[in-house]
C-alpha cells in the first residue's frame, strides 16, 4: 500500500500522463502527493549557459550575456513554480493531498535523496527510452533512480518515443 508518492515532473508536454498516472495511483491508496521539479541544465527548455570567447577583451558584453542568462533562469525558476503550483491544484480538486517542491542539481540524485528524506513509498517518473550512445552521452535519470531509489519505483514510458521505435509497445516498467 501507498501512502506517499514522490513524483518526478519536467516541463515537457509528457509530464501530464505521469502526472495522471500519480494522481490514479493515489486516489485508489488514498496517498499523499510530493511534486517534485529539478531545475537543471539537462532539462529540455533549459537557458543555455553562455559561452564566453575572450572575456578579457569585452568585460561589458559579458556582464549583458550573465544579466541575461540569469534572467531566462528566473523565468525558467517561475515557470517550474507555476507547472507545480497546477498540478497541486488539480490533485486538490480531485481530493489528492498534494504538495510540491524545486530544487536545483542533477536529477536523479535529487528525486533519490528527496524520496529518502520526505519517506517516499513509490517514485513515478518518466522515461523517454533512450539508450544505447544516446543514454550514455545524455544519462537517463529514470535509470538512476531505479537502481539507486530506496523505495519502489514506476517509470511511465514517454509515448512519443516509443511511437518511433518498431515493435516497442507502451509499457510501464
């Protein structure tokens, strides 16, 4: 039994099947909800560090790249705020006890370390099945956080994805 699910969302479109998913799952264990977002480089939609040819040469043009960058960041902050703000709405409005969280690192590790200390049941997450050179240069956090969780976890695969792939079926792992 279920009484309380961490639930790794990104901004991506997909988060709201994993969300759905979380949201049936609790409603049948009558469980509470963790939303959580990591903010990271590594997500899709993230600001892309500035690179900085010749910093010695143009201080000021620098200082505007850092400005700016740290502008789309806090736009990027807000906009994870807000995607978690409705979804604890909508588990509310479905008689789900939600609450949510943003952090800042590397993924897997968070959502690890976070269902550990918040005392997680089950982590649902996504997956976007990639693998072979793809998931060694990219990393796959649903790969992190099945062999490092310390509590069950469902991993809800990305229906895009598999939709390219010849005779892979949408599955949950």
């Amino acid at each position: 039994m279920f009484k309380k699910i961490l639930v790794a969302l990104d901004a991506s479109v997909f988060s709201q099947d994993i969300f759905n998913e979380a949201l049936a799952i609790a409603k049948v264990h009558n469980a509470t909800l963790m939303l959580l977002h990591v903010l990271s480089t590594e997500e899709t939609g993230s600001p892309s560090v500035p690179i900085f040819p010749s910093i010695e040469y143009y201080p000021a043009v620098n200082e505007k790249n850092m400005e700016l960058y740290r502008q789309q960041w806090q736009d990027f902050e807000q906009k994870g705020l807000e995607l978690l703000q409705s979804r604890v709405g909508e588990a509310m409005a479905a008689g789900v006890n939600a609450e949510c969280t943003q952090n800042s690192g590397t993924p897997g590790p968070n959502i690890c370390d976070l269902a550990k200390t918040w005392g997680a049941d089950l982590i649902i997450t996504g997956r976007r099945g990639r693998s072979g050179l793809s998931e060694f240069f990219l990393g796959s956090v649903s790969n992190y956080v099945l062999h490092h969780a310390p509590c069950s976890v469902l991993t809800v695969q990305h229906p895009v994805e598999a939709k390219t792939k010849p005779g892979l079926k949408l599955s949950v792992l």
